[in-house]
C-alpha cells in the first residue's frame, strides 16, 4: 500500500514543521509534516529546546534506569501534572502517576488497576457478606432464629420443608409459612438459604468485569486495549483475548443510560440481614463496572468531540454507576486542543486520565496515567511494572515538556488556539468551495479533520475503487505528497477523514500551500479527473 499510494518514502530528516527525503541527486526535498508523528509532536520534530535538553541529561551521565530506587524527576514530574490537572480541572484531590512507555501499554495500565481496585470492593463486599452469613449462622445454630418465608423466593430457592426433628421452627416466621417447614431444624433452614445466596453471588462476581467505551473510539491495539477499540477491523480476531467492552453512542444518551442500569440490574449480590432473629435477604449493588473509557475527541475515529451535554450525561451516569472513568487524552492531551487536557473544555472529569505521544517531546516513549486518589491502591505499585517504565531519560524529557508548555504563563495553549484557527480557516474555505466534495471539517486547536464525502460512485475508476476498498484517504494522501509536498494521513478508523495535527509551529505560508493542495486534490475529486490523478 505504501507503494501503490506513493507513501513508500524515506525521510532522512526532520525540523519544526518539515521532514526531507531525498531526490535523485541526493538533494534534501522539504515535506510539510501536518501527520506530526500522529499527534505526538506538539513542539515539532526535533525542537531544538528539547533536543538540547535531552543532550545535557546525557552527558550528565544521569541513571536512566535504576529501578526499584528513588526517582525524583518522576516525583517532580507527577507533582507538576498535578499542579496543571488542579488547575484545569478544579480537582482539590491528587492523582497518583503510574508511568509506562506507549500509549496502549498505559491504557492497559489504567484498566489493571480499575480492575484490580474493582476486584478488591468485591473481595472487602463478599466478607462483608459472609460475616453476615457467620452471624446468622451461629444464631441459627443456637435455636434463636427463623428464616422469613421470603428470603428463599428473593434467593431463588424454596423453603425445605419436613422430615427434621429439631425443636423450635426453622422456617415460618411469615404468617403464610407452610406448616411442614416447622419440622425443619433452625440449622438445615438457614444452610438452605446460605446455599442459595452464595451460588448467586459466585455466579455474579464470576462474570468478566464491565467495561464500557464509546462507538468509534481508540484505545490502543495491544491485547486488553484493542477490546476497547471499537473499529472491528482491528479488534475482532482477537476477541478470544480479552475482556469484551461495551459499546454506546455519545449522542444517544439514553441507550448509555439502559445500558448502565441493565447492567446494575443484572448485578446485585445477596446480603442476609436479621432483625428480631429473622432472618431475610436484601439486594446489594455489586462492583460490575470496570471502567469507562472516553476520548474527549476521537482522533483515529475521525475527529469527533463531545459536547458539553454528551460529555454531563457520561459524569452523571458514571458517577451513580460509581463507574470509574477513564480519560484518554493519550491524542487530545498536552495542549493539542489549547489547553492541557481536552476534557477541561467540555467540565469532563476523569477518575483516570491517560497522557502519552507529546509527553515524549518526540524523542523518547513515555505515557502515564493518573489515579484520582478516591480510586487509589497503593499495593498496585507492587503487583505492576515494566522494565522501561518511568526511565531517567522519558521523564526528565517529559518534565522539559511541561515546562515549554507552561511558560510564559501558558503562551503556547494560546499560540496552539491561535495556529488551530488559522488551520481551521483554511480548512473551511476549502469546504466552502467544494461542498460537493467535502462533506465536513471539525476540530479543536491543532487537532482539525476534514472529511470527504463517499466518491464511490465517483466517473473516475481509480477514485471509486479507492472510495470502495476504504482507502481513498491515502490515495489522497499520496497525491498531496507527490503533488505538493505535504505530508497527511487519514485517521485509523475512519478512512474518510484526513488529520491535520502539525506542530504549534505551523506558520501562514505553511498553511496558504496546505489550502492550495487541499483545492487542487478537492478540484480532482470533483472533476472526477482519472487522468490528472493517474497519468492515464
Ligand atoms: N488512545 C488514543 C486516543 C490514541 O490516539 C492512541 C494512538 N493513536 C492510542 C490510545 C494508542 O497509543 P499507542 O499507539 O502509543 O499504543
């Protein structure tokens, strides 16, 4: 495919904005990078800043691994991501950093620890219920209990009845009680219904946790990660794999809604209360819910944000859910859209939230994902890790970035808002002119996309085949490189949809020759021009 769509290039090099191959000659061809390393390069390719930064840590000869020690550039780096998510967020509570190196591995990261904190409220409600089990049991064994008739219907079994010789009424307390249960000692009553109650309740804390995400998101590829990556090209081989997510629409609150309570409803737990030595059974929530994942805007779904209603209704359903949500700003984090997270501009919330691509400056692999200290478990610090995480070079790297970010009082959110609607002008006034060709363009700050309405029908064969084998984005990708000198690519799950997602670098002239390929490629499509487009 790289062949075929003219992608198959090698860059030797790359600065700012550009990346040069080579031609013929050996001469050095300047391309527009506008894929930015798929959206890690908020500052550009090798920005000289952290270039420099990265030689002077090491040549100081810094650890860059030392395990099992102290690491106070990480410390420092979890303390100033707490200082900006306070900020944004309003958060008055810390998150505890975990590092990892790639995006899907902290996703995966996050989710284990929802789980392992899940798994943990189920094992602390069980005792829970089984010391009211012990209770009962020991009343019963003493001859000072009945069961309500009712607890063995609420438990799903029936009352014993006959054949004891036992003194006192096992069952009976309800003034329908069948008289043969009188005969059934206290004990055998109660070993009926504890029966009962735990084959439920192990039947329902056996199920695979809960975890829902949204139609069209991204979560990664990786074993765990890619069950939450809803485009089933990419998921459905390995199905067998993992824990299978639940998928909802953003903009149909109420099917997240049926889905949330159909779940709750499926997933109460049996408790054995006694009050005056009767015992009877109660419904108690159970911990389903894994976690919810949601990107404040799908960037390989094709650009697509939630609103501040979609975005309300998920805190809401979560929160009475006691859900955890987990934000993946793992695209849409560290400044892409004008501010630090993505969410902060919808007033989304996260239990977790998920930061990679430009938290390595474009140099190193580095993600995290912060726990809200509400969710937190200390012990999964000594159940989880991996040999590369948390490194002496990605963090002081990271911190670096933090720090370009942060200066100047957040100059450079302001310069990503003031480059993305520059970008995104330009992007409109493509659309304006081809409406029958561009069917959208959508975004925030540096992250735009521009969707092509469908040319399978399109007079050029080569363009409809293209539209039909859903990769017309890189026919299209392939033609701005080799006409024109500029580097884009569609999103991963939505074939449709070029992402722009260049550097806060982007400068007027770069822009004004992206707005010229885009005319000419959108001028092709219209004209349905085969020869242009091919030679032929
Ligand atoms: N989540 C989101 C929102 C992403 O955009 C990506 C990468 N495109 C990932 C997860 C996976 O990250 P990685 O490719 O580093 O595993």
């Amino acid at each position: 495919m790289l062949s075929s769509s003219g992608l198959g290039v090698e860059y030797v090099r790359a600065e700012g904005n550009t990346v040069f191959h080579l031609d013929a000659n050996g001469n050095e061809i300047p391309v527009t990078d506008y894929c930015g390393g798929y959206a890690s390069l908020i500052f550009g390719h090798n920005n000289a800043e952290i270039t420099a930064h990265a030689k002077s840590v090491l040549d100081s000869g810094i650890p860059v691994y030392a395990q099992f020690s102290r690491h106070p550039v990480a410390n420092r780096l979890a303390a100033k991501l707490n200082e900006i998510v306070a900020r944004e967020t309003g958060a008055t509570e810390p998150y505890f950093a975990h590092f990892a190196s790639t995006g899907a591995e902290a996703i995966e990261t996050g989710v284990k620890h929802a789980e392992f904190d899940r798994v943990l409220k189920v094992a602390a409600l069980m005792g829970e219920i089984e010391a009211h089990v012990e209770e009962a049991r020991e009343a019963a064994r003493d001859g000072r209990l009945t069961v309500a008739e009712s607890a063995y219907r609420k438990a799903g079994t029936e009352a014993p009845s006959g054949g004891g010789a036992g003194a006192g009424a096992g069952v009976g307390a309800d003034a329908d009680a069948d008289a043969d249960a009188d005969a059934v000692p206290p004990q055998d009553a109660f070993e009926q219904l504890a029966g009962a109650v735990a084959r439920h309740n192990g039947e329902v804390a056996a199920r695979p946790p809960v975890l829902l995400a949204l139609e069209g998101s991204f979560h990664g590829k990786l074993m765990g990660s890619v069950q939450l990556t809803h485009n089933s090209g990419f998921r459905s081989a390995f199905g067998g794999l993992g824990a299978q997510a639940l998928f909802v629409p953003h903009d149909q609150p109420d099917v997240l809604t049926k889905t949330v309570d159909g779940v709750r409803e499926q997933a109460r737990v049996l408790d054995v209360v006694v009050t005056d030595g009767v015992a009877d059974v109660v419904e108690r929530d159970f911990p389903a819910f894994c976690a919810f994942l949601v990107e404040p805007i799908q960037g390989e779904g094709g650009i697509r944000a939630l609103d501040r209603d979609a975005a309300a209704h998920i805190q809401r359903v979560t929160a009475d859910a006691d859900c955890p949500l987990l934000i993946d700003e793992i695209q849409t984090g560290l400044g892409r859209t004008g501010a630090f997270l993505a969410s902060s501009h919808v007033g989304l919330r996260g239990d977790y939230y998920v930061l990679s691509k430009s938290l390595g400056g474009g140099i190193a692999k580095s993600s995290v994902v912060l726990v809200h200290q509400s969710r937190y478990r200390g012990e999964f610090e000594l159940v989880h890790s991996s040999t590369f995480a948390k490194d002496g070079f990605s963090t002081a790297i990271a911190l670096k970035v933090l720090e370009l970010l942060e200066a100047d009082d957040g100059a450079a959110y302001r310069q990503v808002v003031e480059r993305g609607e520059m970008l995104r002008a330009a992007l409109d006034r493509v659309r304006a002119d081809f409406p029958e060709v561009v069917k959208d363009t959508r975004g925030k700050g540096l992250l735009q996309g521009l969707e092509f309405h469908d040319q399978s029908k399109s007079g050029s064969p080569t363009i409809s085949g293209a539209a039909q084998g859903g990769i017309l984005g890189y026919v299209a990708a392939g033609y701005l490189l080799g006409a024109h000198r500029i580097r884009v690519l569609p999103t991963a799950s939505a074939p449709n949809t070029l992402r722009f997602a260049p550097s806060l670098h982007l400068t007027e002239e770069e822009t004004a020759a992206l707005e010229t390929a885009l005319r000419d490629w959108c001028a092709l499509l219209r004209d349905e021009d085969e020869k242009r487009l091919t030679g032929n």
